[in-house]
C-alpha cells in the first residue's frame, strides 16, 4: 500500500514520514506541495492509495487547496491533518473533498486507524 505525505515543513514531513514507515507493508513517500500539483508530480502520486495533507501550511486556504488536490487525484483517498479542533472550522474541509481530518498532534495509533479506515472506504475524523 502506498501513502503520500504533502506538506512544506521538512520537520513535520520527517515525522510523518517515521510514523508510517514503522507499519508493514506501507511504502511512504513525501513531497512538497509545489511538486504535489506540478505535472512531474502527478505520475508519481497518483500511484498512492492514500495522501496524507499536512494543510496547516498550504498557501492558499485549505479547502481551496484540497479540491485542487482532489480534482488533480480523484481516485486517492485524502486524509487531512492540521490544528483544528472545532467542528466548525472542520467542516468546510471535509465539503471541500477530504475523506478523513485528524488532528496534528495526534497519536501514531490514531493516525494508523484513520488510514485504516480510509482503505476500507470509510471516513474518518478525530480532532
């Protein structure tokens, strides 16, 4: 299975990236966001089943960010991570294409079964 991390923040990416790796069977990849909607980008990320966002980042407002995402890879499942803990401020996230929202400090166990779920077709949010 594959899963790709986006986001700016190199630390962040790193520690995503270490979390993830730990689990068998999972091949994880990160990039920059430039390159996650670039055209060289595209062939590789569309090989993922799953794209872990790092949104509390993004340039440009979340949401507008993840319907760009979800239109450039229809077909991978989005996971967003960022610091909200308000259903709110959640929401327009999930309308914009998100398949799951957790939130950034998060536990390695939280954001297995987040993945978990999203692989078997379910949402899934825990902020």
């Amino acid at each position: 299975m594959n899963i790709t991390i986006v986001g700016d923040q190199v630390d962040r990416l790193e520690l995503f990236s270490q979390l993830l790796d730990e689990e068998i069977g999972w091949t994880v990849s990160a990039y920059s966001i430039e390159k996650a909607v670039s055209k060289n980008g595209r062939g590789i990320i569309c090989q993922s089943q799953i794209a872990l966002i790092d949104l509390a980042y993004v340039s440009e407002s979340a949401p507008q960010f993840i319907r760009k995402f979800r239109k450039l890879y229809p077909e991978i499942a989005i996971l967003g991570i960022h610091f909200y803990r308000n259903e709110k401020l959640i929401e327009p996230l999930v309308k914009a294409g998100l398949d799951g929202y957790i939130h950034s400090n998060s536990r390695k166990s939280v954001i297995h079964e987040a993945i978990r779920q999203l692989l078997s077709g379910n949402k899934y949010t825990h902020y």
